[in-house]
C-alpha cells in the first residue's frame, strides 16, 4: 500500500474532536489539490447561514470542476514507486455538490484513493435532478478515467452515458444511490435498505405512542436509495400489525434543498393540523425540518425522525425539538468504493456474487446479492450519544 501514513479517518467517530474540517471539497487541477473548507459555520451555528454559506462556496466548486472534470493527477499519483505505472484515476460524482452529507463521504473517498496510490477527483452537479450527471459522465469517459463512483440521481438517465464509459474500458461503482444494475459492477451501500427502512419506522412509532399521521419528506422524487426506503416503509407500515394505528397521510419532497425542504415541513403542518410526526430519510430534509420545528409551536410535539448528520441535528436534539435519529458513517462508504474500484480494475473482483476484497483498515468486504456490498449497521442518535460523533 503507498500513500502517507496517517491516522484513521474515522476519526470523527471519536469524541470531542475539533470540528474543523468540516464542510469541506477537495478538487485536483493541474496536478494542484485544493480543499475548500467552509470555515464560516462553527458547530452550533444557525443551519440556515451555514448551509446558504456553503451553498455559494460550492457554486464556485462546481464551475470549477465542470471545466477541468477531474482529468489531473492528485497530490502523491502518478507512479508506483517505481516510476513506471500510471496511477489509477478514480473519479467520485455524487449527487450533488453542495449537500454536506456528500462532503463526509467524499472525505473518505479521498482517504481510501490516497490509500491506494490512485489519483482522486470531484465532480458533480449542484442539484440533484436526474439528468445532471450525464454531461459529467460523458467528460469523464473522454479522459479515460479507470473508475467511475456514482451516487445515482436517477437509476436510468446515467445509463447510456455510463455504458458508453464501460465500452471505453472504465469500472463503474455506485454508491449511496444505485443506479439500474445493469449500469454499474457493484453498489456499495451503506446499510441493508430494509434495516434503513426499519429502525426509522421504529423510531417514529416510538415517538409517537404507535398511532397516529405521519408524513414521509423525502429529497428527490427520483432518487434510488430514498425510493428504496420508503418502498420498505410503507410495506412495514402496512404489514406488521403493530404499526396498525399509524397511517402514512402524504410523501412530500424537498430535492435535497435546503429552502425547499424547509417549505415542505411548512406545508405538511399546514395541510395535515393533526399530524404527529414526519420521517425524512434524507440528511438535508431532517435539518430543514427541524429548524422549522424549532421555531414553532410543533417543536416537541410533532416528532421527527429520519436520517441525519449529528454535527446538523445537535443544535435540534439538545432544545428538544428531535429525540432521535439515525444515520451511518459516511466517510466509511466513500473509503470502501475507491477499494471496490481498485479490485474490479486489478481483477480481484468483477462484482460477482461471492466475490471479496480487502478495504483497507476496514478489512474484507463480501460482493452479495445484486453486486450488492454492504459497509456497516445504522447507528441511532440522540441527547446520551450526539456528543460522541463529529461528522
Ligand atoms: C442525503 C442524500 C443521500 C442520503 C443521505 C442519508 O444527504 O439524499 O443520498 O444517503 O441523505
């Protein structure tokens, strides 16, 4: 393995850590690497001037990125110790820019291309509708890049464009959002989708004393892991007798925007006055949700669970407008895709079931079902353990 030691970049899931880092995008131009970090918004600033702050940050990134996609060698790539091979260009399009959650991920995407000598880039839309990764895919295949890491906005409108980077010889790997399996060699995914589905069932049921109305706020409507969830949701919802007295009134969506999710959470208490509690499976619709909360008098009446970024939510858990909710770590999805592309380029796996491979400190990963890997178990948060997770 080459690249620099250094420490674990899990570090944020240990406490107390100096919070730093983040809101931060790495781009890699003419050999430069540059991090862009949002020092504007220290924990436990307002969400809305935090994400309006990053927000104009990332637009520059992303007109950054647009004309220079990711064709350039990062910081230690460009051999292997030898001087004579070509270091393995792995290039990360997530679902959008400007969405914090991508910037965890992203972090350990870097770490886990750092770790294998490989030469990492960004790029990306800055909204998330399901034709914005097409361009960016196109301009990657004219570059040769070897590996290609996508969050699906849509499962189908990237499939042309990424059948057309396979016949050039590139390895897909979907991440977060799957595409159609048809377009990809494998989909590393955060957590078994029915588990992700179930725990915020539970949750909401808990919260709500097991009857009543609730609301799903979801981020785009055509987004693979949110469908996914949601399909779970309601067949939970509907099958298990214990969850008789909850009725799912309205599905809503706020495509990952943190203004419009805002207005969602508005008009879902607008529309639905008895409503007890609102899932937002999504980290930018649970933040915008309970910033509304928090300044009405639904806060600490009207539950709210879903999936969040601690570092977003604490401000919500400790006035009491949330109780708990649930997420993974990030930076681990990001890290296990740059191994994923490395093994499918070397041959170690070609997305077979069965098939293994080693990601780093996180140790052997298994290609199940679907050329599904699965990284690691949803973790719940609230008031005893926020404190001890930085990310
Ligand atoms: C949002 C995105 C992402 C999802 C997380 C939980 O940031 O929609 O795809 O996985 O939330």
């Amino acid at each position: 393995m080459r690249g620099a030691p250094r420490d674990s970049i899990f570090r944020r899931l240990r406490p107390n850590e100096p919070p730093d880092t983040w809101h931060q995008v790495t781009i890699t131009m003419k050999g430069i690497t540059m991090k862009l970090v949002n020092t504007l918004a220290p924990r436990g600033a307002g969400a809305g001037r935090r994400i309006a702050a990053f927000a104009a940050l990332a637009t520059t990134v992303a007109l950054v990125a647009t004309g220079c996609a990711a064709a350039t060698p990062g910081d230690d790539a460009g051999s292997d110790g030898e001087g004579t091979t070509e270091a393995l260009s792995i290039a990360f399009l997530p679902k959008q820019l400007n969405n914090p959650y991508t910037d965890v991920v992203l972090s350990g995407g870097e770490a886990g291309t750092e770790e294998i000598g490989g030469e990492y880039s960004v790029v990306g839309p800055l909204e998330a509708s399901a034709s914005s990764q097409v361009s960016f895919i196109n301009t990657l295949t004219q570059q040769g890049t070897k590996v290609i890491v996508i969050a699906a906005n849509d499962p189908d409108a990237v499939g042309p464009a990424l059948e057309e980077a396979r016949a050039g010889g590139a390895k897909i790997v979907a991440f977060d959002s799957d595409t159609n399996p048809d377009y990809r060699d494998v989909f590393i995914s955060q957590v078994v989708s029915k588990d992700v589905a179930l725990i915020q069932v539970e949750q909401i049921a808990e919260q709500i004393g097991g009857s009543g109305e609730i609301a799903i706020l979801s981020a785009t409507a055509n987004a693979t892991n949110q469908n996914e969830w949601i399909k779970f949701i309601e067949e939970e919802l509907a099958s298990n007798p214990e969850y008789a007295d909850i009725t799912l009134v309205a599905k809503v969506y706020g495509d990952d925007d943190d203004a419009k999710s805002f207005q969602e959470a508005q008009g879902l208490l607008s529309a639905y006055p008895n409503l007890k509690g609102i899932i937002s499976p999504t980290t930018v619709g649970i933040a915008a949700t309970a910033r509304y909360l928090s300044t009405t008098d639904y806060k600490g009446k009207v539950a709210l669970v879903g999936l969040g970024l601690p570092n977003e939510m604490r401000e919500f858990v400790k006035d009491g407008t949330v109780k708990e909710f649930a997420l993974w770590d990030p930076a681990q999805l990001g890290y296990v895709a740059a191994f994923a592309g490395q093994a499918l380029v070397d041959g170690t796996i070609t997305g077979a079931v069965g098939d293994t491979f080693m990601a780093g400190e996180l140790g052997e990963k298994e290609v199940g079902e679907g050329g599904i890997v699965i990284v690691g178990p949803p973790t719940r948060f609230n008031a005893d353990n926020i404190d001890d997770y930085d990310f």
